[in-house]
C-alpha cells in the first residue's frame, strides 16, 4: 500500500464509525460524541488514532501461525508517529507528507518536529 492509500483508508474509518449504531450506554460518557457550533456530528462512539509512515518493513513468516510478521525500524517509527496522535487524529511523517501533500479534500497542520522515543 502507498501512503495515498494509508490516507484513504485513514480518512474512511472515522466517516464509518460515525455511522455506526453504538450501545446506549456509550454515550453516558461525555467524551463519546460531539458536534460543533452549528450542530453537526463530529464524532460518535469510538475515535482512532492514526500514524502513517513510508518505507520497507523487515518482513517473516510466523512459523506458527503462518502469517507474515513485520517489524524493524520502519514499523518502530509508525508505532510511535501513531502514539503521537489523539483519537480522531491522522498524524504523517515528513516522508509520508511528502507523498500525500498534493491530495484534493484533505487539510495538514504542521506539528512541528517530534521526538520519537527509540527512533
């Protein structure tokens, strides 16, 4: 997958929580929808925090289950670019900015650089 396509997917999963019926109980918590000034749904339910980083994982088969496994410092810095992020946030590294940048419909706001522990 390319960053384009990690955005995507990253601005999709908000709009389809949004959409999704959730248990009464939810929303005896405070924090659990919001609406702006004019009335309009934020969010609703669940929100999810999302770090998009590019490059080449180390990839390897898990002997048990079969499955790929992926790690190394590729994914390391994902991790963290992602614990950067509040929930309902998409957070980029410059590297992963710089392959999105030019997208119609989406808006960036500069954080400023990071430090991310480890990396």
């Amino acid at each position: 997958p390319s960053a384009k396509q990690a955005l995507q997917w990253a601005v999709a999963v908000p709009v389809g929580l949004l959409e999704q019926e959730w248990p009464p109980e939810l929303f005896k918590l405070s924090d659990a929808a919001r609406k702006d000034v004019e009335g309009q749904l934020l969010w609703s339910g669940l929100r999810v925090r999302v770090g998009i980083h590019v490059g080449n994982p180390i990839m390897d088969a898990d002997p048990i289950t079969r499955r790929m496994d992926y790690f190394g410092p590729m994914v390391n810095t994902t991790a963290r670019v992602s614990h950067l992020a509040q929930g309902g946030q998409i957070v980029l590294t410059e590297a992963a900015y710089r392959e999105v940048s030019g997208e119609p419909g989406v808006s960036f706001t500069e954080l400023g650089r990071q430090a991310l522990r480890g990396v």
